[in-house]
C-alpha cells in the first residue's frame, strides 16, 4: 500500500498527558479556590478578606500545581531513562537472551514460535533497543512524559479554573455569595467534565457527575469547617 493510500487516524491516547494535567489543574482550580471562598465566608469574614484569600489561593495553588506536577513526571522520566539504560546494556551483554526474551513476548500474544522468533530476529535488526523499549517495557512515543509542558499545563489551567469562582465573588451580591459561587463552581466543574469527556473520547454524563459530585462534597465539607469555627473560636 502506497503512502498516499493509507487513511489517516487520529488516536485519543495522544492526548492523554496534556489533558491529565489541564483537566486535574482546572479541576483543582475551581474545586479549592471554590471551597476556599466558601469557607471564609461561612465564618463571616468581609468581602475584601473572602477576595484577598481567593486570589492568594489561586497563585499558591498554581505554583504548588506546576512544582508537583514536574516532579512527579520527571520522576517518571527518569525512571524511564534507567530503564531503558539498562535494556541497552542487557542487549550488549546478552544478544541471544534478549532475543529469546522477544520471541517469547510475541509468543504469549499469540503469534507462532517461528514466525514470533523472525519478527523478533527482524525488529532486533532494524532497531533492537527500540523494540525491546515498545514490547518489553512497554514504553511509547505517545505517553512519553514532558514535564515541562505537564507542569506549564497544570499551572495554566489551575490558575483559569481558580479564576472563574473569583469573578463570581466579585460579581455577586455579598448576602448570597456562597449560594453564588457554589452554584456557579457546580456549573463550571459540569462543564469541565463534559469537555474533558469528549476531548477523551469517555461518556459526557459520567464525566460531568464525578468532577460535580466531589467538587460539591469539597464546598459542603469547607463550609461546615467555617461555620463550626464562628462558633466554637
């Protein structure tokens, strides 16, 4: 089959790094800064306190989001690294070994020894430490860890997700502020997962009702810690 015949496809699973960290970041942006507005205001603090502690929460939020999430996926890559380090020395010390080791690999997915052992023979000669990479580690282009471009995403989408719930509070009347942004934060975090649902590929409704059932946990449980503390402090 010619180039210029084959069909194009567009597979989801290239998506999955970026879309992890920006729906995680938006989600978390919205869902703290949401609860945190909430607590503060359920101990009856001012306007301007509620406001104040928004928006430190949203620049803390979005560097504690972009320091996490680049450790955690340069560790990732680095274990990666030694890894794939290690299949590079194994293929020089023990060729046949790790020959054996492939064949056996296709073998268990249901391909005949022979054949298994020439395909094996075959990506080993083309690009030995590459196969091994693919069907040993199971490592692939696709779901290669950036960290750079996770952490950038994670901090970029928290600090929109934590934006939206502060317009609100500037918005709203300071009577109803927390049935406002309560209300307003459900609706964003329904819309989130309803985007992020179909970016992936997933169900729209399931998507929508977990990031909305535990936002709508975190408000409920963040106001009840402000209003037990005008009370008892």
């Amino acid at each position: 089959m010619k180039p210029s015949q084959r069909h194009a496809e567009r597979h989801r699973i290239k998506r999955i790094g970026w879309l992890r960290a920006a729906v995680l970041g938006a989600n978390d942006g919205i869902v703290s800064t949401a609860s945190l507005v909430i607590g503060i205001a359920a101990a009856d603090a001012t306007h301007g306190s509620i406001l104040l502690s928004g928006v430190a929460g949203l620049v803390a939020g979005a560097m504690s989001m972009a320091a996490g999430e680049y450790v955690s996926v340069q560790s990732q890559a680095d274990t990666e690294k030694a890894d794939i380090s290690r299949e590079r020395d194994e293929l020089i010390a023990a060729p046949a070994a790790e020959l054996r080791e492939l064949t056996a690999i296709y073998v268990s997915r249901g391909i005949e020894t022979g054949l298994a052992r020439q395909v094996a023979e075959q990506l080993m000669s083309h690009d030995a430490l590459g196969a091994h990479v693919r069907d040993e580690l199971g490592i692939s282009e696709a779901g290669s860890p950036r960290p750079v471009k996770a952490a950038m995403a994670s901090a970029a989408s928290f600090a929109i997700g934590a934006l939206l719930p502060l317009i609100i509070v500037v918005l709203a009347p300071e009577r109803s502020l927390i049935a406002w942004v309560s209300g307003a934060s459900l609706i964003f975090l329904a819309l989130l997962g309803s985007i992020a649902a179909r970016v992936g590929g997933a169900d729209l409704l399931a998507g929508a009702w977990r990031v909305t059932f535990w936002g709508a946990l975190a408000m409920a449980i963040t106001a009840g810690v402000g209003t037990l503390f005008t009370r008892f402090v």
